[in-house]
C-alpha cells in the first residue's frame, strides 16, 4: 500500500456510534486523550495557518489545495468551491485554533471544517474508513486487529519507520537546487549515522510514541541535540558546537538560522570587538530557486567559532547563539504585505507576521574571562 498516494477518508467510515465515525480530533481525544493533549501542542495542530491561508485568496482555491497536500492532505480537507476558501478566511480570522484545545466537543466554538484541524489524527490514522496504526506496544503482530472501537483497526510497522514521515518533509530529487531539494530531511537522515542504527524521526521526535513532534520551535528538543564547550588560548576564545543528537542538518530546512554572536568586553562592560557567524541554508528566487551558500551543522559534525586577535583591553568574551525559526518566512510575510490591500488575507498575513516574530529565542550563552 502506498499509504499516501491518495489520502482518502472514504464515506463509510468504521464504527457503531457517531462518536466513532466523527473525524474531528476532539472526538479521538474522548479515549486517545494523551496523543490529543500532545498534540494540541504540536506544529502539526497548526498547519492550517494564517500565514498559509492569507496566501491563497490572490492564488485561487485550486493553488490553494496543492498546498494542502501537506498541510491538511485528506480529500475532504481540500476546496470544493472558491466559497470554501472565502469562509475559511472569515473563521480563521475569528478562530486561532482549528479545534478545541480542552479536547471538548460540547465547547467546540463553532463546528469548524475539519482542514482547519490541519495534519490532525485521521490524516495520519485513517484511509477508506478504517483507523490505521503501529502494532500494539510490545508486540509485532500486524494486519486487522479487533478492538473494542471504530470495528478495530489495522496495525502496520510502517508507522514505525522514516519513511512514514517522507511524503511531507522530503521532496523529490527532480526538485533540487545545487543537487539539494528545498526540503531534503529524509535523505540527510539517510546519510547520517541515525539511519544505520535504526533511530527512526519518531524515537527522537515521537519518544515513547508521544505525538510531541517538536523540532526547531523548541528550545529544549533543540538543546538535546547540540553540545557547546569553550576553549582559550594566547589571544584567542573559542565555542565549538557539536551535532550530536540531531538526524538531519541543523537546521534541516531553508527557513530557519542560526545567529552565533561573539562580544569581546572591556573591563567596563562595553563591546570593543565583535564577530558573527550563522547557519542556514540561503537560498533565493531569481526566475528559479539559486542556492547562496549552504553553513548548516551536518550529523556528527562539530564547528569551532574562534574570537581571536583580541585586542589588549578585552578582559571576558561573551558568545551569544540565537534561533530565528521562521526568518525566511518573515522576509516573505514582509513581501506580502507590501502590495497586498485591506482585507481577511491581509489581517491574517500581518498575524502570521506577529507570531512568526514571537518565536525567536536565545539558544545558549556563556561567558569566558581571559586569562593572561
Ligand atoms: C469510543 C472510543 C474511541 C474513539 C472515539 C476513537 N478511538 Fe481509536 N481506539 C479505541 C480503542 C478501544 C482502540 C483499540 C485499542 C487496542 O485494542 O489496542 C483504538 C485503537 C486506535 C488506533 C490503533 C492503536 C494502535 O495500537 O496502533 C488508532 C491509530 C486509533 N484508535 C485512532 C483513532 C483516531 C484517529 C480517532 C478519531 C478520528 C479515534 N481513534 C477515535 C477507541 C476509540
Ligand atoms: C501530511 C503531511 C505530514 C506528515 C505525514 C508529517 N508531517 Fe511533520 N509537518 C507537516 C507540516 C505541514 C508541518 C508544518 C506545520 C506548520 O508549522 O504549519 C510539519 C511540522 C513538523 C515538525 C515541526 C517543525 C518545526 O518547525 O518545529 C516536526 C518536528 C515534524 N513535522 C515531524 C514529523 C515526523 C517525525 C513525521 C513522521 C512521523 C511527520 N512530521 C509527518 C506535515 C507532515
Ligand atoms: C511537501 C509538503 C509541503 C507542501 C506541498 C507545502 N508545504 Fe508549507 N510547510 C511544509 C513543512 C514541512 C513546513 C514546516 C517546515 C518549514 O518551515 O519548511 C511548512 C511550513 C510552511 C509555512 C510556515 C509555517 C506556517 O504554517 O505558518 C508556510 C507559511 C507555508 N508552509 C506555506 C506553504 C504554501 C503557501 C504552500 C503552497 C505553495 C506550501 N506551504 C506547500 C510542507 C509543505
Ligand atoms: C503526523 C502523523 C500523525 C498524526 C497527526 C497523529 N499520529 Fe498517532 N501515530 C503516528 C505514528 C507514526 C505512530 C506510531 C509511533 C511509533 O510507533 O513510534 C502513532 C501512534 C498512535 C497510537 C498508538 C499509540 C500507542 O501508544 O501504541 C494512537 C492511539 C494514535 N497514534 C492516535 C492518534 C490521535 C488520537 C491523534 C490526534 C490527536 C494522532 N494519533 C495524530 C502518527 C500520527
Ligand atoms: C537523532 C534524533 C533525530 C532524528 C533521528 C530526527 N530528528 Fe528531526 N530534529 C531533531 C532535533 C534535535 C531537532 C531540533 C534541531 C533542528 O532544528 O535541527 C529536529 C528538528 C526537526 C525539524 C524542524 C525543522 C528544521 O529545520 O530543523 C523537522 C521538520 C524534523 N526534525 C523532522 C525530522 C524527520 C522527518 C526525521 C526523519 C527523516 C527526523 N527529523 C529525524 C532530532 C532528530
């Protein structure tokens, strides 16, 4: 089965009682309340976004649907008629989530149409109306299994594996620039150790099977895959950051960078040397996707920042790493909004502005004084 080549829900969806044959997360949160609850919290929960959806009035709803094939891929998540995407517009605008956070189907706001739950449960679990899973814990039974809901479900290993998670977060080599597609997670993942020693993308992003999928909107997940250490020597301070937990590049994707900042200080406090480093992959639109260059930190490898030639007055080195996770976005909001007119789409444009803005934060950041 090529589980994602036609994400289909079907119309007969298994189950006895409306609870069960209800697609909405809040209705699997009634007995799979710990994935709800992780999930909630998740990029996934989010995908139907703003900064998405404020793009697509001026693209047509057709456009509009070939981007949902990740962001919420299942046949009745896309656009029948234009008039489905005027009204998403208008309940995205009153509705920052696409479900209710308490997991309650009585609160629910309003019955928002299920593509505003975004890559919610059924996108992953359900196809032709039957619930899809990994074997139950600790064994590898596979195939139909009765159970006591939804009449059972499927429980296949594919769940347990990296290619799981392709279809959305690798494109395909037809699609590369300078030999690298924009988004190439499965393939760094390929060449790296990870693969060889079989630590899937869900042992670090999903551990235990928690549906947490945090990646590099947290600071903590990133903190669990790098190590720092500072060096020094005759004139010369050093960081060395070190990818030691991370399948991928760091950063995987073109949107987001690394700011590594070094201060050298007087004994006063005040900055008289300065130096700058980052990592990301820069590409840019000029008729065709150009890659400008490409400093991101690779499995394994580890990076020696050097403040060196430190003037005479310097008496403490202060080196400062800052994560920007949607800076490419930001350039791309701030493009928008520059000839886009009044209206829904620039509303949710200016917010997907804003939230992108609260997302950066301070990775790490130590301070070193000189020894003479
Ligand atoms: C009325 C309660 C109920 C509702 C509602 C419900 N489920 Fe289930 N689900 C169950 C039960 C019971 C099982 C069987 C567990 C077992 O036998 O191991 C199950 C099993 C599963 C499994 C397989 C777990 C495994 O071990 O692989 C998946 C996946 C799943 N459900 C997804 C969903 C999704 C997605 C929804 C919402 C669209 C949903 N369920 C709604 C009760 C429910
Ligand atoms: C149906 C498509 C789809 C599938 C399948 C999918 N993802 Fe995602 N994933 C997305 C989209 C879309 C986003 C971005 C959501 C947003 O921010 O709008 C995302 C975001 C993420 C993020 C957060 C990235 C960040 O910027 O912090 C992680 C981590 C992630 N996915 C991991 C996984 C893993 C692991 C799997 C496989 C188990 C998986 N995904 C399967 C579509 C998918
Ligand atoms: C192959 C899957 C895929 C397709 C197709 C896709 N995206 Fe995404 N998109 C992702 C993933 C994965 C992320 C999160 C990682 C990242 O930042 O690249 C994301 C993130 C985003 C974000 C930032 C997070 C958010 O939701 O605000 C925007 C905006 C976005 N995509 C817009 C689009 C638009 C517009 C299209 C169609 C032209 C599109 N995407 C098509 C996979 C996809
Ligand atoms: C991006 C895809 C994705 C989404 C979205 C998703 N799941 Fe899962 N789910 C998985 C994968 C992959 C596994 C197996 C993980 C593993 O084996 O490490 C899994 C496992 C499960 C299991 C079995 C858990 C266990 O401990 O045995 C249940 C039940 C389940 N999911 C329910 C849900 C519910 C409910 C939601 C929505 C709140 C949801 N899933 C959203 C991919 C997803
Ligand atoms: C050894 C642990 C590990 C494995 C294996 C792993 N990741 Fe990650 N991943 C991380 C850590 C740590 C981060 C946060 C740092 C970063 O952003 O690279 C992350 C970040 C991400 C992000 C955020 C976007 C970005 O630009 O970094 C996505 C999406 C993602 N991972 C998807 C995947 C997918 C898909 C796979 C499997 C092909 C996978 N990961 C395998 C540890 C892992």
């Amino acid at each position: 089965m090529n589980y994602w080549h036609h994400p289909k829900v079907g119309e007969d969806i298994q189950g006895e009682s409306p609870l069960e044959r209800n697609l909405h997360p809040e209705a699997c949160a009634q007995c799979h309340q710990q994935q709800f609850n992780a999930w909630k919290g998740s990029r996934h929960a989010l995908a139907y976004s703003p900064g998405l959806v404020g793009q697509f009035f001026s693209m047509g709803h057709q456009a509009g649907n070939d981007c949902l094939v990740c962001h919420a891929p299942l046949d009745r998540q896309q656009y029948k008629t234009p008039k489905d995407l005027v009204n998403s517009l208008s309940l995205l605008k009153r509705y920052a989530k696409g479900f209710d956070a308490e997991g309650s189907l009585d609160d629910m706001p309003v019955s928002l149409p299920l593509r505003h739950a975004g890559v919610t449960c059924a996108v992953c679990h359900i196809r032709d109306g039957q619930r899809f899973g990994p074997p139950r814990k600790g064994t590898d039974i596979v195939g139909k299994l009765s159970g006591a809901a939804h009449g059972g479900f499927i429980a296949s290993k594919g769940f347990e594996q990296a290619n799981f998670c392709a279809s959305c977060h690798q494109f395909p080599q037809s699609y590369a620039i300078n030999g690298k597609p924009l988004e190439n997670t499965l393939e760094e993942w390929k060449q790296s150790r990870f693969s060889r020693e079989g630590v899937q993308c869900q042992s670090c992003h999903m551990p235990d099977r928690q549906h947490l999928f945090r990646g590099v909107h947290d600071v903590d997940m990133v903190r669990s895959g790098l190590g720092f250490d500072v060096q020094q020597g005759d004139g010369w301070v050093r960081l060395r950051m070190s990818s030691v937990y991370i399948g991928h590049a760091f950063p995987s994707y073109v949107t987001p960078k690394v700011n590594i900042k070094a201060k050298g200080l007087d004994k006063y406090g005040h900055e008289v040397q300065t130096w700058q480093w980052s990592l990301q992959r820069k590409v840019f639109y000029d008729g065709g996707w150009q890659e400008a260059s490409d400093t991101r930190l690779m499995p394994g490898e580890r990076r020696v920042f050097m403040a060196n030639r430190l003037k005479e007055d310097v008496v403490q080195v202060l080196f400062q790493v800052d994560v920007i996770p949607d800076d490419f976005y930001k350039g791309v909001y701030e493009n928008l909004l520059q000839d886009m007119q009044e209206g829904t789409s620039r509303t949710l444009i200016q917010r997907a502005l804003k939230d992108a803005g609260k997302n950066d934060y301070r990775l790490y950041q130590v301070t070193v004084d000189r020894k003479k």
